[in-house]
C-alpha cells in the first residue's frame, strides 16, 4: 500500500494530523498527537510506503514540531519492517 501526502497541508500541528489522519484511515489514527501517529504506523502489517512531498514547508511551518514529527516517523519506521517512510 502506498500512502502520499503533501507537507504543504501541514499548516499547524492539528492541520497536520487532520491530513495524516485521513490519508491513514481515521479507524486507524485515533487522536491527535504524535503518540496515536506512532501507534497507528507500528500497527501496519502489510509493506506500506508513506511519501510526504514539501517536507520543507512542514520544517519552516512547524518548526520544532516537525522535527519532532521526523523523529517519530523515523522511529516507526525502524519498529515496524513493513513501513517505509520517504520524505521529498
């Protein structure tokens, strides 16, 4: 399965979520926090593949925020053997 998203959206931390939320399947993230983002991307089981574009709007947007959100995709990634993250 493969999952794009475009950071460009990403325009607050709640904005943000909204638009990962409703690419990954709102049965799937519940919450609006980087916690329920963590738990909903160690819990796929199928190879999955989530490309977020413009990763360089959510850094000037978000700040310190996306560097949080980096980490806890990267984290994910390296939990769960089925996900692939990539960020353009």
């Amino acid at each position: 399965m493969k999952y794009q998203v475009d950071a460009f959206d990403f325009v607050s931390k709640q904005e943000t979520h909204a638009v990962l939320r409703n690419a990954l399947g709102e049965e799937n993230y519940r919450g609006s926090n980087l916690d329920a983002l963590h738990d909903c991307l160690t819990m796929i089981f199928e190879p999955t593949t989530l490309v977020i574009s413009h990763w360089g709007y959510a850094e000037r947007r978000l700040g310190e925020y996306a560097d949080r959100l980096w980490h806890v995709l990267d984290d994910s990634s390296e939990e769960n053997p089925f996900l692939t993250i990539i960020l353009e």
